[in-house]
C-alpha cells in the first residue's frame, strides 16, 4: 500500500464553532478581544485614583494618587500612541488630582485645628477635652 499525506496550507486557521440558533455576535468594537491592544498603565492609574479618592479623606490617598497621577500621565501617552485607554487614562488623572487636592485640604485642616486646640492636650479625660476644645473654638 501506498500511504499518500495531505498537506495543509501554512495559512490555514480552524473553523469558527457553530452558534446557538438565535445567539448573535458581539458588535463590532464592543470590547477588546483576545488580541485587541489593552493599556494596563491606564487601569493600574485609574484603580489607584479612585482608591485614592476615596481614602483621601484619612490621608492614605495622597500618596496613592501621586502615583496614581504618575502612571496616569504615562498611560495618556501610551494612549496617544496605540489609541486604547484615553478613557480610563483621564480617569486616573481627574481622580488623581482631586485625591491630592482633598488630601491637602484634610492636612491643613487637621493642623488648623491641633493649633487651635493644643492647649486642651492633657490626659485628664474626654469631657475636660471635649469642653477645653468648644472653649477654643467658640468664637463669643
């Protein structure tokens, strides 16, 4: 017997698997795919903006949206050039910047008042320092 091989094209692809009757495809552009180009500085920068704004309020944010900023801007130009995550890119630095901002606002606050109030710094107790600081800060 004379085995003959068939050889395959070096192009070929595998066939695409059936549907389900009624299931329709993804519209084109709906989400990246497989092999869509992702930017991953641009979802590390926004995840660290939004965790930074949201913590900015105890001051953890600051720095986390410093970074955040950071890779933001490096993500905006990775968007520039390959055309993907523009959107979460200025997320991070909308967010970012606003973390800052609150996070210095609470920092000067917090000083304002441990100036106002560092007369009332004594371990007697809450009432005494609860009084002490409405005496401080009541203006009359």
């Amino acid at each position: 017997m004379n085995a003959q091989t068939v050889g395959t094209p070096l192009n070929h692809t595998a066939p695409e698997p059936a549907r389900a009757a009624g299931a329709r495809s993804a519209p084109h552009g709906s989400g990246p795919g497989p092999g869509a180009p992702r930017n991953g500085l641009a979802t590390a920068a926004m995840a660290l903006g939004v965790v930074g704004l949201l913590t900015s309020v105890v001051l953890i944010g600051g720095p986390l949206a410093v970074f955040g900023l950071i890779l933001g801007i490096a993500a905006l130009m990775t968007a520039r050039r390959t055309g993907t995550g523009r959107g979460k890119a200025v997320t991070a630095v909308v967010t970012s910047a606003l973390a800052i901002a609150v996070s210095g606002l609470v920092a000067v606050l917090l000083a304002w008042y441990a100036n106002h109030t560092q007369a009332c710094y004594q371990p007697d107790g809450l009432r005494q320092y609860a009084q002490c600081v409405r005496e401080h800060l009541d203006p009359n």
